[in-house]
C-alpha cells in the first residue's frame, strides 16, 4: 500500500486537495459562465410566460386581454425585457462555446474577448429587438 504522508510540518499535507473560491480571482469568462446557466433557468420562465400567453389566444377574449393586459403593465415589460435579454445573453454564450468547440479563442486575450462580445452582443441585441418592437408599433 501507498503510505500517505501526514506529518504537519510538510507542505504537501498544508495545501487544499482542490482550487475553491479563495484561491480562484473572478475573471469574466467566469462570470460569463455563471450568468449562461441563470439565463437558461430565466428560459424557462420565460417559456411559461410564452405558454400562457399562446393559450390565452387560443381561449376566449377575456382570457386573452388579462394575459395581454399583464404583458403592456411596467412589470411585464421588465419580465419582458429580462427574457429577451435571457434569449440573447444565452445565444451568444453558445456561439461563444460553439466557437470554443473547433478550438478558437483559448487562449487569454480571444478568451476575454469572446467573454465581452458575449456581454455586448446580448446586451445589443435586445435593445435592438425592443427598438424595433416599439418603432412597428
């Protein structure tokens, strides 16, 4: 059998088995990675929201005007806005991964790079998207 060396006074027994939050700095590759699985949870509560409002306009008139009466009030439109945001900011941290996957934009300048045009990206988009939604309008 392998013997394990535990006497205190070396410095293998002093270091942490594994890397944890006190060793590791926040980086934004890190922060993008986090805010891509809160965004895929966001999808599915936006998915709902979505739900509810096709099958209000499958039913009756009354039910289809409460559901679009939630949509037009101020919080509607910010679980609006958040959802598509979450639509976006997911999107563009898959194309990020799906860059990630043919092996571009490892290293540490294309990786933070990707990390910004993901934040950017998401952002852009969804004020593009409400411009246009409010200019139709």
């Amino acid at each position: 059998m392998a013997e394990v060396n535990t006497r205190p006074d070396t410095s293998e027994s002093r270091r942490p088995l594994s890397p944890h939050l006190q060793i590791y700095r926040p980086m934004l590759t890190m922060m993008m990675s986090i805010a891509h699985r809160i965004t895929g949870a966001g999808l599915y509560v936006g998915t709902l929201l979505l739900a509810w409002w096709l099958i209000a306009a499958s039913m009756d008139a009354k039910t289809f005007e409460t559901a679009s009466w939630f949509m037009a009030s101020p919080i509607g439109r910010i679980v609006l806005f958040g959802f598509t945001w979450s639509l976006f900011h997911h999107l563009m941290g898959g194309l990020r991964h799906f860059v990630w996957d043919f092996g571009y934009g490892m290293d540490h300048p294309e990786r933070e790079y990707l990390a910004q045009a993901t934040l950017v990206g998401g952002l852009v988009l969804t004020f593009l998207v409400w411009i246009l939604a409010y200019a139709m309008r």
